[in-house]
C-alpha cells in the first residue's frame, strides 16, 4: 500500500510540476510560448491529466484555463495522497514515516 502511494504522490508532483512550469513559462515567454520547446514539452507531460479536465469540465470553461483547473485538482489530490500516506504510516507504527 505505501509503494501504491509513494508511486501515485510521484507522479501527481511531476504533473504539478510540469503544469507549474507552463504557468512559469506562459508569464515569461508571452506569445512565443507556443514555438518554445521546453514549452511543448510541459505541454505533453501534463496532457493525461489536462485531457480528462478537459472533458469534465463545461464549455464554457475556456481552453486556457483547463491547466488552472487542473492545477488546482491536482493539488487537491496530492494533499489527500499525502494525508492518506501519513495516516497509513501512523496506523502502522513505521519507523521510517515519523
């Protein structure tokens, strides 16, 4: 169980951040972000989680503001992995989580 968590706390941070660095980017790079490479690839990284937001959400949500969204669910979700990880650590005596 705790492999089961460490494995989906990594790779919820690598998706946070990627879409952190996007927003990183997007302020700094203006309207040439879209022709920087290391831009793109922020962009493929987080695309499996910006792609199901994308359907959740209405239309009305507008297309630049689905990295946001997502952001944020993210981080929602990571601080329920991490709570969870630490309460499972907790109800099991582990030495190493203290």
């Amino acid at each position: 169980m705790l492999t089961f968590l460490n494995l989906a706390q990594l790779v919820l941070y690598i998706a946070l951040l990627s879409l952190l660095g996007q927003g990183i980017l997007f302020v700094l790079a203006g309207e040439r972000r879209e022709t920087n490479l290391f831009y793109k690839l922020l962009q493929l990284l987080a695309k499996p989680f910006t792609t199901p937001v994308r359907w959740m959400t209405p239309k009305q949500v507008s297309d630049k503001h689905v990295p946001i969204v997502t952001f944020f669910l993210l981080l929602l979700l990571y601080a329920v992995v991490t709570f969870e990880k630490v309460t499972w650590c907790l109800k099991n005596n582990m030495v190493g989580c203290q």
